[in-house]
C-alpha cells in the first residue's frame, strides 16, 4: 500500500508543476482568418489583432484564394478570446465599426464576410438540398450590360428573417453567379434579394423582389436570373432579352455627349448614326463621333445644350435613350455658369414681394398664390422670368404679408408644384409657403430679447427634450401640451410640488436645452393638432419653417413663427440658451421632395443612376454642391438671426463634407462667437462621399470649430449601445478603463492614455476638448435606466440608481460638453423601447412624477452641475491645459493596482480653479477601493451620492471610494505626489548587480500548497496504518 501512497505523492509532484493552459478548438495553437471581400479588393486592408487584454498589432494578409485573403498566425497560450479589426490603411477606415471577438477554445479557423458582423467557422457549402428542407440552395446569376461587377453583391433573407450579405462567388458566358445557402426556409414559399453595390452605396433595383421557392429544381436548387435595371425575376434563360441598349448617356460638359452602351462598339462608330434631339424635336449637330479606348462612344454637339431642355439619343439598332444632364452639376463649367450667391425666397416689403427661385434646368416656373394654405383659392399664377446664375424672377406689388405661395416648374415634359425650400413661414402640412413680414410675428418685447451671457463656450451643460415630452403628461401641469408655449408656463408643479417644464430646467441648472427637430416635418398630419400622435421629426420637410404640430393653430403660419419666438425668449428670459437639432443630410421624400420638384437630381448624391442611402432614409443630400451648401449656410443663418437660436445639432454630421461645415461654423461664429456647433461623426450607411471629405470623428481635427459626440465614452461607461445586454465600466464589464479616461480628457491625445484599449477611436480626434460632446445617453436607443436594468436584470432599485449617477456623474467631471439626456436626472424610462421615434405619448412622455419618488437621483445631478459650475477646471477648452494639470493614478508615483477604477488628479488651480488640486475617482466594482492620496487637508465634495462639503481636519493619506461611487475631493492648496526619480542608469544594490524586476510568484505558491496538502495526506494515511 506504501507503493501506491508512493505514486500518488509523485503524481501529485507532477501534476503540480504542469502550468494551467486554455484547451483551443481541433488542438491547434494558430489562428486563421479568412477575409472576403465581393470585388476581392484586398490591397490596404490588414487585420488589427490583440489577445483579450494585451497590445494590438497589424497583420497582413499572406495570401488569397476563392475563401478571400487569408493569414495564420500563433496563438498565445494564455488567452482564451482574441479581438479584431479589418482595417484599411492606419485606420482610415474599418470594415465594421465595433471590436469583434473570437473564442480561441471554440474556433481556431475563422471566415469573415465584409460589411458583415461576426464570423463564420467554415466556408460556405453547397450540397445537395431538397425542397421543403431547413435550407435552400439558390444560384443566383446577374448580367451588366456594363460588365462593372466589381463591388457589385447580394442582400438576401428568408421571407420574415433576417438578411446577410453573400459575395457573387464565379462567372460564366451570362455574367457573375453566387452559390448561397439559405437557412429557415422550411415552410417558407419566397426568399427575399437586393442586388446592392458595396454597403449600401446604391442598389440595382429600389424595390424589394423575391424568389419563389416553388421554383427549385430537380436537382434541388432554386436557380434565378438577375439583369441590370430590369425588376422582371427570370427563371428560364430563353426569355432574357439582351439587345443592344444604351445603359449610360450622360452629358461631361455643355457639348460633350458620353454613352456606354452593352455591348462593343464597332470599329467604325459612324455605322450607328448617332442622332441628338432635344424635347422640342430639333436634332443637334454633331461635329464627331469616336470611340474611347474603354468602349465609351463620345460625341460632340455644335453649340452648348440648355440645361432647362431634355434630350435624347438614338443609335442604329438601339432604343432611343434619355440623357442625363445632372452629371454636369459637379462639373466646373456648371458651376461657373449658375453658381448663386445672392438672396432666395420670397422677399418681403410693405411695397412689393420679391420672389427669387434658382431652377436652371427648368423651361418654365409659375407662381401660384393663394389665400389660404390648404383651400382650393387659388388667387392666381404668375409666369417667373429667367434671370442671372439659373435664378427665375417675379415681383409682386403691395402689400403680400399673409398670402400663400408654391411654384409651378417645368422640367423637361413634366411639371411639379413645389413650396419654397427657403420659404420662412408655411401652412397646415406645409403644403404651401406663406410671405410673411417677421415684425408681424414677433411677441411683445422681442427686439429686447438677448443670449443670455456664457463665459465661454466650456461652460456649457445641455439637456436634450421633445417639445411634446415636456408636457405631454398630465403629471407636467402644463397646460399647452405638447406646444411651443408650453415652455412659456411658470409655476407648474407635480401633485408632490416638484417643479415640471420650465422651472425645472431653471431648478436644475442646465445651460443649453437641445431640442429634437423643431423644423416642419413631414409624419403627422397637422389637421389633426395633439391628436396627430408622435414622432421625433427627423423627416424634413420645410427646413425654415417651424412645426406645425407645435403651434396653437397649424393653419397659420405667423402662429407658428411667433409662438416659437415666445418660447425662444422665456427660455432665453431664465438664462437658458436653445441649440436646434437640424436635419440637413436628407429629406423625408426624395423624388417627391421640394428639392428634387425643383432641380431634379441636383441636391442629392447618387450611386448608378438611384438615389445613395447613406442616411438610411432613401437619400442624402449632397452638401458639396455649391447650392445645397450655400442652402445650409443661408439656413443655420437664418434661424440664428431671426429666431434667436444659440447653437445646432447636425444629425448624422458624417454625411456632410467638411468644408461645408467649417464654412457654417465660420458663418454662424461671424454672428456670436458664443454659438455652439456639433454633430454625429458618422453616417447611418454607406455614402458615395470620399471618406477624407466626410465630417465624421477621424476627421474632427479638420473642423476645429465643431464638436462630435463621443461614443468611445458613451459605450465604455455603459455599454455597447447596440447590444442590449452588452455591459460597460459602471454595469459590470471589464476592461472599459481607457475608454473612461479618453473620455475624461474630451478625446484628445494624453500620453497616460492607452488610445489601442479605447473602444472604438485608437487614434484621439479632438484638436481640443471642446470637440468631445460627453454622453452616455440621449434619445435614440435605450435610455439609461432601460439599458442598465437589461444588463443586470436582477440589480436592485439602490443598484440602478447608483450606476445611473456614477455614469452622469463621469461626464460631468470630464472635459469637454457634458451632454444629458431630458429625465436622465430621475431615472427615465421607456419601458424598453429602444427606437420610440413614433411610439405614443405613454412611452415617450417624462413622468413628472418620478422626481419625487427619484429625489435623492434628481438632487445628485443637480448637485453634481452647480459643482461643475463652481470649478473651471472641469472645463479647461485647451489641449495643452488638460495634459499639463489631469494626472492618472496608474503611476510609480500614483500607484494603482485595482481593476475597473478610473482616478486622477487636477493640479495647479488649473483654469484659475479655487481649489489648487482636485482628486476624482470612480469606482465600478461592487466593493469599495482604497486610494492614496496627496498628503494635505481635503474637502469631501462628493462622495457616492452625497454631495455635502465636508472639511476634513485630520491628515490621512487615503480615500475608501465606495461601491459603484464616485469620490471627488478639493484642497485649496497645490498638493503633489511624492515622484520618485527616474535615473538614467538602473538602480544597483550595494553587490553592484541590477535589482530584478518583482516578479509574479503566484503560480510557485499554488504549486508548494499542493505539495503540501500531498505531504499532510500522505503522512496521515502512513499514521493511520499504523494504528490499524
């Protein structure tokens, strides 16, 4: 029996020392990735690879074959989960914008589809499939005339499911084909597909086909045939009619005619018989004809076209083909002819109205007035005279205040009515323009009516709301729901006296209220009033004119203007600054639009001939056109000077250029320097528009004037924002530290800062802090409350509220703009509702009521403003101020060892700061955490949710920071930490050898606690048989 002991005591020995290592999938210890991209363009992209917690590095691609690029590369045995970005470039674009993880234990051989999220453990596969199955195989085959596949991909989806992306995977004589599997087809009878070119940049056909799957073959598989421009789905080869057609025929200047055409040209291109007519019937001379070395047939015309007429092309043995005069707005010669810098819309005096229309591809423009905005009272309609830069011209004598107008314009063989897009005032639905004389619109004393004073733009704090939030229930006490004047009412208190509306913006301290888009938008109907239900307005419809769900009276545009005027001064009367949430990157209509009725196809970008969608709302305006930028500029102008307003939110910023938005903040800030400008840095798809152009936040430096909102702090705080139950620093993710401190310097570039560990940016954007826009919710997505309670489903109330005031309280102690979410400050819910843009009142509504039973939440933010307010140094604007005074812990010099806590120090009065240093500290772990301090006396100015300053009389050298807490201290003098030197030579002990670096010996312990327990049983069993 000795000999058994004898051997288990050396086993134990063994299996002691045998160090702990992750088991990875197929026991391979190499990751392959495979990377597919449907144009198999894989030059400038490398993968950004780090193992869970360490350092990211660049990989290349080593090879490729028909799975796309691929490389291997060893994995280190102490991770279990890897991370990692396609990447183009030095991260001048990503192929998906979130960090993407990989589980080493489970998968070791990985395949990524562009544009698309996650990855796949195998190639695709295409076996035999039968109908009626799980799956159903589908050979999709497509032909271009133009033979341009390149980018070109399917959108496919199960009727009712989920759609993917799926690569065109060979060609034949026909065109390009793809194999695809698609999953949960059982009992399905069609497949939905898209023929899209890149990510969403255009599609083939607008509309949505689909498959039927009743159609499967024999062999199993479901086989279609796809032909550009054509909706028709064929089944049967023998029916696709592929004759010569002209796909392209656009003009490059005013008597140069390019045309490509599907098939080749011949030799001799006088053979075709190129004729050119314009919509009246007359043929242009053409004074050449010769084939480019691409296939493109060129023809030159005898005198320049008309940009008001229409034309069209014929080649023998073709169809007759329209051309396209709108490839001339981009081009200098357009530009030089038509560009307009004077004023448009319809320019009022008490003696006459001038109405002034740019339309320089219209023959003819009339203009209706009417008595009313709605009625069949047409008064009369005015031919426009042609006048300079493609403008149309009307003068009407006396005085026309009141009186409603649209334009009648002819484009080629059609004509549309269209308002105004500079129209100021409109009627019900806006439908109509309205001539209005502002003075006539003005409440009592507006002339008086002043911004109020703001030091400098640091100072900021901003609320966003819904004008219908505010008062929409009945816990508001305000009378005019839903309305303008609604923020004019006073006095208004819950049932428990907690003030609502606009004495509780007062009460709370705010200095900017955002409200969502207060422009006439185009989802309710306004003939309906408060019963028109809800949306958050981001459909534009009439950018200059107010809502008109808003006003007492929709039917009256001067109700409109001046009740927006009235709350504009009550909110400007209690020291409030109001910044509007503008919508200038698309309209809610797109060929029924004001813009595309009057210059069709001139102020929206386009992919093949289709409207582009990188708005995610079937279109994009195309700010670098000189007019739709001069129309942006006129705009934010017009509503800063008329209406008061202090600042603009550019929804979905990315999808502007940037010289159009440096060229608007340099307008507005020429009228107060004092006018805030900011916006989303990304787009809501994919654009046409040059990513070096777009204004979104790896540009930022570009547009030094204009902030961007920082999701880099918003997601490490909470979360990802797409990804319910994702968490963050305060709800109990791991490894969001970075991203915390990126936001707490406005993100800008601080060396004590790992820029590769923060969330999504890993290189900083802001030139200064004043461009970061601190945030961790606002009304898209989850509110706060809804996505901590998804996060941590059995947290308690205390829990809840606790991370609801750490995340605010963060941003609140950051550079930068602090930005709040309306109702944030007494735990806001929408019971879940992550897109509630047109969901009803009952979910949108603030519960008033809430702040009573939320006190202690609602005082902390209060509390945490006014401390905000008292301490420049939580705004210091400058880049070089932030890196000279905030210090990390983290340091020889401020050691910190714990995980999931963010502290750091404000030193030397900075920004002329009372206090001469102030320690912040968050604390996200359920325990509390002890931190070194500074020797000095303190203040304890927030501690958790207490806010209660505190003199501290005794010396202590350290702070317990509590449980999901906070701790912020001040001290009037400037305390430092005891650095400790750097020599340039290692420190040496008195033998002269190097002191080693400590090393980590906790595996050593573990392994002599084994032998041990070994020893002990060993000498037990030894005893016991003894007795025996």
């Amino acid at each position: 029996m000795k000999r058994y002991l004898t051997w288990i005591l050396v086993i134990a020995m063994l299996v002691s020392f045998i160090p702990a290592q992750p088991v990875f999938a197929d026991g391979d210890e190499t990751l392959t990735i495979h990377y597919l991209r449907p144009e198999a363009d894989y030059e400038g992209w490398t993968v950004w690879l780090w193992a869970e917690g360490g350092e990211g590095k660049a990989y290349e691609f080593e090879g490729a074959d028909e799975d796309g690029a691929y490389f291997t590369t060893e994995i280190d045995t102490d991770a279990q989960k890897y991370g990692y970005i396609i990447r183009f470039g030095e991260w001048e674009k990503k192929d998906v914008d979130a960090d993407q993880f990989i589980d080493v234990t489970k998968e070791t051989n990985i395949y990524i589809t562009s544009g698309v999220k996650g990855y796949t453990a195998s190639e695709t596969t295409t076996g035999d499939i039968v109908v009626g199955s799980e799956q159903t195989l589908v050979r999709v085959h497509y032909h271009r005339y133009d033979k341009a596949y390149d980018g070109w991909n399917l959108w496919m989806w199960p009727e009712g499911g989920e759609g993917a992306a799926y690569p065109f995977t060979g060609s034949d004589d026909f065109g390009v084909y793809a194999d695809v599997t698609i999953p949960g087809t059982k009992d399905l009878s069609q497949i939905g597909i898209i023929v899209r070119f890149g990510e969403w940049e255009a599609k083939d056909i607008e509309e949505d086909r689909y498959l039927k799957i009743a159609k499967t073959n024999e062999e199993g598989i479901l086989e279609a045939f796809l032909v550009q421009a054509d909706e028709k789905i064929y089944y049967d080869l023998s029916k696709i009619d592929t004759t010569p057609k002209v796909m392209k025929a656009q003009w490059t200047d005013f008597n140069l005619l390019e045309l490509e055409t599907s098939i080749l040209l011949p030799e001799d291109v006088s053979t075709l018989k190129p004729q050119v007519t314009d919509h009246f019937g007359n043929n242009l001379d053409i004074l050449s004809a010769l084939r480019s070395a691409d296939q493109k047939l060129l023809l030159e015309v005898g005198s320049p076209i008309d940009m008001g007429s229409a034309y069209t092309v014929l080649l023998n043995e073709y169809q007759v083909s329209d051309t396209n005069t709108t490839s001339l707005f981009d081009t200098d010669a357009f530009n030089e002819q038509f560009e307009y810098d004077g004023a448009l819309g319809a320019l009022y005096d008490s003696e006459q109205t001038e109405f002034v229309l740019w339309a320089p591809t219209a023959q003819q423009v009339r203009l209706n007035l009417y008595q009313s905005g709605h009625n069949d009272d047409l008064i009369e309609s005015i031919p426009l005279e042609k006048g300079l830069k493609g403008t149309w011209l009307a003068a009407v004598p006396g005085d026309m205040h009141g009186i409603y107008y649209t334009y009648s314009v002819t484009v080629g063989t059609s004509t549309n009515e269209a308002v105004d897009p500079y129209a100021q005032a409109v009627g019900v639905n806006g439908d109509r323009g309205m001539v209005i004389d502002q003075k006539r619109a003005e409440p009592e004393n507006w002339q008086d009516d002043k911004r109020p004073a703001i030091v400098s733009k640091d100072d900021a704090i901003v609320y966003e709301a819904h004008i219908r939030d505010l008062s929409s229930s009945d816990s508001s006490d305000i009378k005019q729901k839903g309305k303008f004047v609604g923020l004019t009412e006073t006095g208004t208190a819950t049932k428990f006296g907690d003030a609502t509306g606009l004495d509780h913006l007062v009460d709370l301290g705010i200095t900017h209220l955002q409200l969502l888009p207060i422009f006439d938008y185009n989802s309710l109907d306004e003939t309906k009033g408060f019963d028109a239900g809800f949306n958050w307005g981001y459909d534009p419809k009439n950018y200059n004119a107010p809502e008109g769900t808003y006003a007492t009276n929709a039917y009256d545009g001067v109700v409109r203007v001046k009740e927006l005027k009235s709350m504009v001064q009550a909110l400007h009367n209690k020291d409030i600054r109001i910044i509007m949430d503008v919508v200038y990157n698309h309209t809610a209509l797109s060929t029924g639009s004001n813009f595309e009725k009057i210059v069709p196809g001139y102020y929206y970008r386009s992919v093949a001939g289709t409207f582009s969608n990188g708005s995610g709302c079937g279109n994009e305006t195309a700010s670098e056109r000189a007019m739709m930028r001069k129309f942006i500029i006129d705009s934010t102008a017009y509503w800063t000077n008329t209406y008061h307003l202090d600042g603009f939110r550019f929804d979905l910023m990315g999808l502007h250029d940037i010289e159009t938005m440096n060229l608007v903040a340099d307008n507005l800030m020429n009228i107060d320097d004092s006018i805030l400008v900011y916006g989303e840095g990304w787009t809501g798809g994919s654009t046409p528009l040059l990513e070096s152009m777009r204004l979104v936040k790896v540009n930022a430096e570009s547009a030094p004037k204009i902030g961007v909102f920082n999701d880099d702090v918003r997601d490490g705080i909470k979360g990802h924002v797409f990804t319910d139950t994702e968490p963050g620093f305060v709800n109990g993710g791991k490894g969001f530290e970075e991203s915390v401190k990126f936001g707490v310097v406005g993100a800008i570039q601080h060396d004590q800062i790992n820029n590769m560990a923060v969330m999504y940016a890993k290189v900083p954007y802001a030139s200064s802090p004043l461009q970061s826009v601190n945030y961790v919710s606002a009304h898209d997505n989850l509110t706060l409350r809804d996505k901590l309670a998804a996060t941590l489903p059995d947290a308690t109330e205390d829990e809840l509220k606790s991370m609801q005031m750490l995340a605010n309280g963060i941003v609140l102690t950051s550079q930068g703009l602090p930005f709040l979410h309306a109702g944030v400050d007494f735990m806001r819910t929408k019971d879940g509702d992550a897109n509630s843009y047109k969901s009803p009142d009952a979910v949108n509504q603030l519960n008033w009521n809430d702040k009573d039973k939320y006190k202690d939440v609602y005082e902390f933010y209060k509390s945490m403003i006014a401390f905000r307010k008292e301490h420049p140094a939580f705004s210091l604007g400058d880049a070089d101020l932030v890196r000279e005074h905030v210090v990390f812990y983290g340091t020889e010099a401020l050691p910190l060892e714990e995980k999931n806590v963010v502290a750091f120090l404000i030193t030397d009065h900075a920004g002329g700061d009372v206090a001469g240093t102030i320690f912040v500290a968050y604390n996200a772990n359920r325990t509390p955490v002890s931190i070194d301090l500074p020797a000095g006396k303190w203040s304890m100015d927030v501690y958790g949710s207490d806010i209660d300053k505190k003199p501290m009389n005794e010396s202590f050298n350290a702070i317990d920071v509590p449980a999901i807490g906070m701790v912020v201290l001040t001290s009037q003098e400037v305390l430092k930490p005891q650095i400790i030197q750097e020599d340039e030579t290692e420190e040496l002990p008195s033998d002269g050898e190097p002191i080693p670096e400590e090393e980590d010996n906790t595996a050593i312990y573990i392994n002599v606690g084994l032998l041990m327990i070994a020893a002990v049983a060993g000498v037990w069993w030894v005893r016991k048989n003894k007795k025996n």
